[in-house]
C-alpha cells in the first residue's frame, strides 16, 4: 500500500511544487493547461471513433452498404484530426518535461555547489552515487511524473467519457466492471506492492556503485596498472555486478507473479463483455455494432479504473527514484557541518589577516583530537611552515584554514574567498583549453595570450603551449601532463591570480630543489604569504617566518624560522 503513503506523496511534492510556483510557473501552468486541452481533444475523438465502429460493424452485419460507407468515410475524416492531435500532445508533453528537468537541474546544481556540498558529500554514507541522482534521477522524476500525472489525468477523462456510453448499452456491464476493477487494485496492492518497492529502491542503488566502481577504475587506470591491481579491481567490480545481479533476478521473479496476474485479468476482457451481452444481442435485442462498441468501452473504462494495476511495476521504481531525489534535496539543505550533529564547530570569520584563535581539531568522526589549544597569527608577507610527523594533522589544519574541516571548536579569522588560494599536492586538471587551465577558477580574467606566455616561462614551462599547439589546444591534461607540469601549472594559476595567502599542501612534491625555489620565490615576489605543508622543511624553511612543528595527540609547538 506503500503508493497511497502520506509520507511518500510528500516528499514528491516537496520537490514538485517549486517549478509551479517560481519563476517558470506562467510557461509550465500554460503548457499543462494545453496538454489536458489536448488529452480532452483525444478522449473526445475516440468516444466519436468508437461509435463508428459499432456503426459501420452494424452495417455490414446488416449488408447495408450505402451505411457502411458513409461510417468509413466519418472515420477517415475522424483520423485526419486525431493523428495531430496524438502527435502534438506527446510533442507539448516532452516539452515541458524538459524545461521542467532543466530548471530542476540548475535548482539541484546551485545546492549541490553551494557552501561546497559537493564536497560536503563525499563522507556522507547516506547519499551515494549523487552524479546520478542529478543526471539521472532528475530526467526520471520530472518525465515519469508527467507521464503518470497525464495517465491518471486520460483516465479519467475516459472514465467519464465512455461510462455514459457504456451505461447506455448495457447497465449489468459497469456493475460488474467496478467490481472486477477494485478486485484487481486491491490485490496487486496488497501482494506486490511492498516487496517490489524495496527490490525497485535497492536495484537503482546497486546499478549506481557498479557504475562508480568502473568509473573510478578509469578514472585511476595508470595507478592501478603500476601496481598490477588488475585481479583486485576486476574480483571488485565483478562483485558489484553480483549484487545488482542477485537482486535483479529477486525483482524479475516478483515481476513474474505480478505479469501473469496482470496478463490474466487483462486477457479476460476480451471475453467477459461478449459473455455478458451476449444474451441480449443473441435475442435480437442489441445490434452486433453495439456488442463491439461495448467490447471497446468495456476494455477503456476498465482500463482507466485499473491505471494502477497496468502501471504497477513503473510506479514503484519512480516511488523509489522519488525517495532517493528527496533524501539528496533534504542534505543538500542542511549548512555545512551538518555531520558533527550538534557537537562543536570551528567558527570562521572573515578578517584582513590570517589568525587563529584555541582552535581544537577533531577527525570526521570526533573520534581523536588533532590539534589542542592553538593560537597563532600570520601577519601578511610572514610565511608559516607546518611540519610533523604522519597523522599529526597537517593537512588537516590546512582543510580548516580554507574552510573545508569543521570539527573542533575556537575561531579562525581568514581573509575573503578571493583573497586566499589553495594548491594541492595533486593538482586537479579542468576540461578544456591550456587557456583555461591557466585561468582557473577564475575565466573571467581576459589576460593577453603574451601575458600568459610570459607566466608560462616564469614557472619554466617555456614549450608547453607549443607543444600542444598553442593556448587554445584541448587535450586530457591530467593525462598528458607529468605530476611537476601540473604543480607548475598550478602555480601559474596562484601568480594570475594573486591571492595574499596561498595554502600549499605538498604542492612541489613532484619538483627538484631548483625548481621548488623558483617557484617559492615567484610566489613571494606576486606578493603572496605562503602558509605550507612540506617535508622539505630545511629547503624552503627561510622563504617562512614562523614553523608550527605537530607531534601528534594534540601536541604543537610554534617557533621562528631560520632566516
């Protein structure tokens, strides 16, 4: 009975009802309002169809060919205005599916990189797979509510169009229709409805951890070959497939109870109204027209009665689909931090430098304390250097630093956005030109392609564009850049846009003493206050002023750089 769930109804309005309130409501109402219009059009020219079949079968049972032409000709003319009218009303249905996709689309997409979500739901366990949710589970909602809300709409346009047809021929047909009709509801909601929910919400769930499993193999293909993972990776992905394999065959099984019962009531009405009329038109007391004519109704009104019975299997994947599209919508409007469930958070504000006030550092989890009690300032053109051993938490402060780890408590006062960058140990590679990799993630900046050559050389990629063919050459830069290209990259990017702080997390790890300094110099000279995580502190100790030196278990220690 799960369909008729307060609960379950809810949430599909919960992530309905915007599109028909904001901003697109005049277009969305307009097109629906055209729609309907269009399924009123159908309904009407077939009950006008269905009585010229009863007519010109009449005729012929009657040899009254002067009657029986006249009838063909009416239904020709009847199908020169329907066969538009069919195709216009899937045309108008499809297009509002797809503005409706589209503004839900960019609704999901505005949160999901909001406040940095998609960050956020990476150590979320409860929402998985959310590329999905938004490519795929989107296009479902929008097109699968049209489609039924339209269903249930022809229904009972239909019910009503031809149950006064079907009234006038024979009374004892819609008194056993309506009983035959809350018989077949019942009881595949009673036996089917639960289990194939269940089966339907787990199948979209394993499909979607199969396609991550092979997508991260792709995405990871050189790793995995240089350790020879293969055996690993495919007993992996094989063993995702399974689950989607073993649950799939459970669902086809129930599926298989719920065709033969669906394909047994549905034969049936071929035969029960020519049993049930059959009498009459046997007595001379109805024309075998009306007996047809009857036999189509019967199966319509039927039909629109039983929506639910022939619709069964697909409305319990899209109640599915509807739970997991509510449970993204609800995460994604939560604030950040939502995670620590009430315990503390690491207060951030903004301020013209960087400082940090009793900060205590937690894991994710809260589990173990990273860093106790810390206080310092990093006035600007005064580098700090953070070292320690493994696990002490380094990368970790530098999280917190941009805003990205929350759990603890104390405050940190950090510069605007703008003002303050991050550079990785592995730089990430957009999709696009070698321009754009240089302009990252600021595009806007329209920078002279001699300009941007000249940064090139500064961060001694002197050939680079050359060798790909120029600024605007598009290749898989991840792939065909080395690991220090990237970090020179990358640095390119921090002296275009000339951030005060820059926070670097191993980000010459791949690098040469010659370069690594360069590159600090470079970095210094744009003006910036770098604030590094290294393991090369002797090297690069003097481009700092201050060292934070972690123990582990909370322990710090802050002393001057050696100049």
């Amino acid at each position: 009975m799960k369909l008729f769930d307060t609960h379950l109804w809810y949430r599909f309005w919960s992530i309905a009802a915007p599109y028909w309130r904001h901003e697109e409501k005049w277009k969305a109402w307009a097109l629906l309002v055209l729609v309907v219009v269009l399924l009123l059009g159908q309904a009407h020219f077939a009950v006008l169809l269905n009585e010229q079949t009863g007519e010109f079968t009449s005729a012929l049972a009657a040899r009254q060919e002067e009657r029986f032409w006249a009838s063909i000709r009416t239904s020709l003319g009847l199908l020169v205005v329907m066969v538009p009218l069919y195709a216009f009303y899937y045309y108008t249905r499809d297009t509002l599916g797809i503005h409706w996709r589209r503004w839900l689309t960019d609704r999901f997409l505005a949160s999901y990189f909001a406040q940095r979500h998609y960050y956020e739901l990476n150590a979320n366990p409860a929402i998985d797979n959310p590329d999905q949710r938004i490519a795929e589970d989107i296009n479902t909602f929008t097109q699968r509510s049209l489609y039924y809300l339209l269903i249930f709409a022809g229904a009972a346009i239909q019910l009503v169009a031809f149950s006064a047809v079907l009234w006038s021929i024979s009374h004892g047909l819609v008194y056993f229709l309506v009983v035959y009709a809350i018989f077949g509801t019942v009881v595949t909601l009673a036996v089917f409805g639960k289990p194939l929910m269940g089966l339907n919400f787990a199948q979209l769930k394993r499909e979607a951890d199969f396609r991550f499993a092979l997508m991260r193999i792709r995405e990871n293909a050189e790793p995995i070959a240089f350790y020879r993972g293969e055996t690993q990776e495919s007993q992996q992905a094989r063993q995702r497939f399974a689950a989607a394999f073993e649950n799939f065959t459970r669902l086809i099984r129930k599926q298989l109870h719920l065709n033969l019962f669906q394909y047994a009531y549905s034969s049936l009405t071929i035969i029960l109204p020519s049993a049930i009329v059959a009498s009459a038109v046997l007595a001379g007391e109805l024309e075998v027209g009306k007996a047809v004519q009857a036999g189509g109704a019967f199966a319509i009104v039927l039909s629109a009665i039983s929506v639910i019975v022939e619709n069964f299997e697909g409305l319990s994947r899209f109640a599915a689909g509807i739970d997991r599209l509510n449970t993204f919508s609800r995460v994604l409007a939560l604030p950040p931090g939502y995670r620590t469930h009430g315990q503390g958070l690491i207060e951030t504000i903004e301020a013209p430098e960087l400082q940090l006030e009793r900060v205590n550092l937690l894991t994710p989890g809260g589990e173990r304390i990273l860093i106790e009690d810390l206080t310092l300032a990093v006035p600007a053109g005064q580098g700090l250097m953070i070292t320690g051993t493994s696990g002490a938490g380094k990368s970790s402060l530098l999280r917190a630093l941009a805003g990205l780890w929350y759990r603890g408590s104390g405050r940190i006062l950090a510069p605007p956005e703008r003002e303050v960058m991050y550079l990785p140990q592995q730089p990430y590679m957009i999709l696009g030109t070698l321009r754009s990799q240089l302009l990252y993630p600021h595009p806007e900046q329209a920078l002279p392609d001699i300009e941007l050559m000249r940064l090139l050389e500064r961060v001694r990629l002197p050939d680079l564009a050359e060798r790909f063919g120029g600024l605007d050459a598009e290749r898989d830069w991840e792939k065909v850049l080395s690991i220090g290209e990237q970090q020179r990259l990358a640095f390119a990017r921090a002296l275009i846009a000339r951030p005060r702080y820059v926070m670097l997390d191993e980000a010459t790890s791949a690098l040469d003493v010659a370069n690594e300094e360069h590159l600090y110099r470079e970095l210094i000279a744009a003006g910036a206050t770098p604030v590094s995580v290294t393991h090369h502190a002797a090297l690069l100790e003097h481009f700092h002023r201050q060292v934070l030196e972690l123990s582990g278990e909370g322990a710090w220690r802050l002393r001057p750089a050696a100049q």
